[in-house]
C-alpha cells in the first residue's frame, strides 16, 4: 500500500548539484529503513545510500564524502543531496523503502540523472 514518488531528476553539468526528493504515502512507518539506489545503462542496480529510522546512514563507496541523504519523519520524505556530480553518476535513481514492521519492500519509479556538459 505504500507508494513512492521520486522528484529532481534532470540534467546537470559536471561538478554541479542536484536533490532528489522521494516522498511516501499510505502505511505508517515505524521500523524502517529508506533510500536510494541507482541504475546505469548496461550496468546492475547499485546502492547509493540507505537512512534508518534511527539516521543510521550507510553509502556506497562511490559517493561517500559527495552524496549527503537525510530524511524528514514528519514528511515521510527522504532526500538525496548530490554534489560535485560527475558522468559516471549518470543513471536512473530509484527509492526504496524497507518497513521492519511488515517485512516489505517498496520502490519507485524512478528519476533520470544526466551528468553532462
């Protein structure tokens, strides 16, 4: 029942920024963790980075110390700060949340990223 939309997706240069928004609706959360994994053309789907309930935060190598994700409890909203992006970031980025409580999983439909000059 829970359904998440991702925004901010787009187009940006190298070395430039960008904040995806994934905002979700329908069942409470109360254990659970949430975030954002990625998927470039030809390649696996990847983590990026994951938040719990409790701001445990966890990123991919490829982005540490670059991509900050943190998250609004009264929004139910998680958020991706994306800097010093580069071509390599260039994929589709999907939301997930993982909810404890139920032992389910859910995923967005994902926003495009484009890192280009």
């Amino acid at each position: 029942q829970v359904q998440l939309v991702e925004s901010g997706g787009g187009v940006v240069q190298p070395g430039g920024s960008r904040r995806l928004s994934c905002a979700a609706s329908g069942s409470i959360f109360s254990l659970y963790r949430m975030g954002w994994y990625r998927q470039a053309p030809g390649k696996q789907r990847e983590l990026v980075a994951h938040i719990t309930n409790g701001d445990i935060t966890n990123y991919a190598d490829s982005v540490k110390g670059r991509f900050t994700i943190s998250r609004d409890s009264a929004k139910n909203t998680v958020y991706l700060q994306m800097n010093s992006l580069q071509p390599e970031d260039t994929a589709v980025y999907y939301c997930n949340v993982t909810d404890f409580y139920t032992d389910s999983d859910y995923w967005g439909q994902g926003t495009q990223v484009t890192v280009s000059s």
